[in-house]
C-alpha cells in the first residue's frame, strides 16, 4: 500500500479536560452553595484544590495560545477569526481565573461567612464565561484544528505544555484527576497517553491518594455508585462492541460530507484508525460491489482488511461491509446516512456485526481495547468529517470566484 498519509489529531483529551473542569467548578459551587457549608480541614482542602484548579485552567490556555493557536493560524488561515475569539476569551477569562485563586486562598485560610461568599460569587463569574468559551471551542475550534495539525505535532505540544514541565506525581494526580467518573471509552484514552510501565504506576500508584484527596475536598461519597467515586471509571465488559449507533450535525452541505467519505482514499483525513485505503480489483468509485483495502492502527496494533460496498445512493446513503478472510472471519457492516438539516448535514453512522466468532471478539477486546466502546472514537472521526468537508465546501467556493 501506498505511504501513510499525516494522522488527524486525537483531541479527545481536550474534551475531557473540559469535562473535568466543568466537573469540579460545579462541585466546588454546590459545595459553597448549601448548608452544611465544609469547615476545618474540609474548607482548606477545597480552598486548596480551587487553587490549584486556576493554576491548572492558566496552564491549559497558555499551552494553546503559545503552542496551538500559532501552528493552526498557519495550517488555516481561514480560522484567523475563531481563532482571535479564542485569545480574547482567554484575555476576559485571565482575571477571573486570578480573583478565583486569591479568592480560594482566602477562603481556606479563614473561617468567615463573607470569604465563602467571595469566593462562590468569583466561581460563578469564572464559570459564566468559562463554559461558553469551552463549549464553542469544542464545537467550532476543535474539529478545524484536528484536521489541520497532525497528530504527531498535537503530541509535540501536549509534551511541551501539559506533561514535559511535570513530574511524575503531578502526572499521577492530575491522570486521577481526569479519570475520575469517565465512562470506560474515555477512561482508555485517558490511559493509553502513557506507555504500559508507566501507565500501570499512574493507574495503580495513584488511585488511592486521589480518592483520599477528593474525600477531603468533596466529603464522603456513595461506595456502592458506579462508577467508583472518586477513583478510576469503570472498565466496562471486556469484549468489544458488537453494534453501534452515532450521529451528528456538522456545518457542511450534504454534497461535500458525501464527496469525502464516498472516496474511500481520503479516509486517512479524518479516520483515528484507518490511516490508508486504496482500492483494489479495479475499483474506482463507491458503486456496489466495489472493494477497497484499509490499513489500519490502534495503539500498538496495525492489520488491513478487504470491504465491499453493498448499497450506494448518492448522496444519502453509503454501506460497506469488511469481507471474511482466512485470518479474520468476522464481518461488520458500516452504514452512513446523510441528511440536509438546519446548520448542515446529519451525519448517522451505524455498524453491525453479522459474523461475529467468540473467540475473536475476546482477543479484540484485549488487544485492541479501543473497540470494546467505540463511542467516542466514531464521533470524533465524524466531527472530522464535518471539519473536511466545510473546509473542501469553503475552498471550492474561493476558487470558483472571479
């Protein structure tokens, strides 16, 4: 097969991190917003933990205007002014995030009415503007900037920015951190940043220290909730996914989503996994029947399988199927549906496993485990999709003007 092509970056992390930061400013304004109000060590603990929550949101935008920002403004010029909005939210946000610090920093060290009250009225300041900006940067910003960097160079900066300048403990915490009531797909990309020794020292190291931590901040939780509180999510069933259903509404006309999936050789522009596909048996164009071959990657595992397109109708539908091999006798069908909606297209993907051998899903789900909740992943790849296909819409556009 052909060279690979550049990986779109993976920036599921950045969502999580979000999340986690959503996460805890509604904990700490739930925890300041009703009797009984934390006193003693609890009040210094969540004092302590908003503290280092801004130093942590200071850090996070600092790595994206220095590091982020400046390489997409150069892969996409078109994204000057998002990404403008971006550095001046930042700009609004900066003090707010330092009037949350001094805020917590007093609030731990005294024990009056009135520093619980500053510090709840700065949190909820912080979090009205924060939350917007979080939420039209996951929605508009992200999928530009997946397609546009590489996800070596997104890797390149998160080492630079967000682990280079920690140690292993602040590494160890801040996975915790992140882990803490993730759903199980997310819990593995969370724990697959790091290699398997390393990853097993932050995974088991930690875990303990940080529900120790959050009990202090948060106050004793439900043993028997699920997932775990304050500890690592659950892992799910160990066996990967035998059927699937994800949908979502990208800002691009039906035409242009159609046009990059339906040429199967571009699925290295946006797909996480399959990073080439060329066809094969003189196939040239999605019309039934025709077969293609996709290379594909996960962690540390790479294989390739044989798909046949079974239904084709331009522009609303497009299935395929993988085809059983000696080494490989399962099949999956994949589905896409495309719609014309307010905003651009919904996109539905759906996939079905109509051969599906016990002991193969078993050795899936071990050696692949990306696959025993593909949730996340496939949303992303369509988010991407979406991001391709404005910006082949927006080009085209440019080029047809006199």
């Amino acid at each position: 097969m052909k060279a690979t092509p550049t990986t779109p970056a993976d920036l599921r992390m950045m969502g999580i991190v979000h999340d986690a930061l959503r996460r805890d400013l509604s904990r700490a304004t739930a925890a300041l917003s009703a009797a009984p109000y934390p006193e003693g060590d609890r009040r210094a603990a969540l004092g302590s933990h908003v503290v280092w929550l801004m130093g942590f949101l200071e850090a996070h935008h600092h790595g994206e205007d220095a590091g982020l920002w400046p390489l997409v403004r150069e892969r996409e010029p078109a994204a000057a002014a998002l990404l403008d909005d971006m550095e001046a939210d930042h700009e609004h946000i900066a003090p707010l995030v330092a009037a949350c610090a001094d805020a917590a920093r007093a609030y731990g060290n005294t024990d009056s009415s009135g520093a619980r009250a500053a510090l709840l009225s700065a949190l909820e300041n912080l979090t009205d503007a924060l939350l917007p900006h979080l939420d039209r940067e996951e929605a508009e910003v992200l999928p530009i900037v997946s397609v546009s960097i590489s996800d070596a160079e997104w890797k390149a900066i998160d080492e630079e920015y967000y682990v280079a300048p920690k140690s292993m403990a602040e590494l160890g915490f801040e996975g915790h951190w992140l882990l803490d009531g993730l759903d199980p797909g997310r819990y593995q990309v969370v724990v697959h940043q790091v290699p398997a020794i390393p990853r097993f020292v932050l995974v088991h190291g930690f875990a303990r220290r940080y529900r120790r931590y959050a009990t202090r901040c948060w106050g004793p939780a439900d043993p028997q909730a699920t997932p775990r509180p304050y500890g690592s999510a659950a892992r799910g069933p160990r066996k990967v996914g035998l059927s699937g259903h994800v949908e979502v509404v990208v800002p691009a006309p039906v035409e242009s989503v159609w046009a990059v999936i339906a040429d199967v050789t571009r699925t290295g522009e946006w797909s996480r996994e399959c990073r080439v596909v060329e066809w094969v048996d003189g196939a040239g164009r999605a019309i039934p029947g025709a077969r293609f071959r996709g290379a594909n990657k996960a962690g540390a595992w790479s294989w390739s399988r044989y798909n046949e397109f079974v239904e084709v109708d331009e522009p609303r539908t497009l299935m395929w199927r993988t085809v059983p091999e000696r080494l490989f006798p399962d099949s999956t069908e994949w589905r896409f549906s495309f719609e014309d909606v307010e905003g651009g297209t919904r996109i539905t993907q759906e996939f079905h496993a109509v051969r599906a051998p016990a002991v193969l899903i078993r050795l899936y789900a071990m050696f692949v485990p990306s696959h025993v909740d593909r949730a996340s992943e496939l949303h992303g790849d369509l988010v991407r999709i979406g991001a391709v296909a404005a910006r082949d819409a927006r080009r085209q556009a440019q080029a047809s003007r006199p």
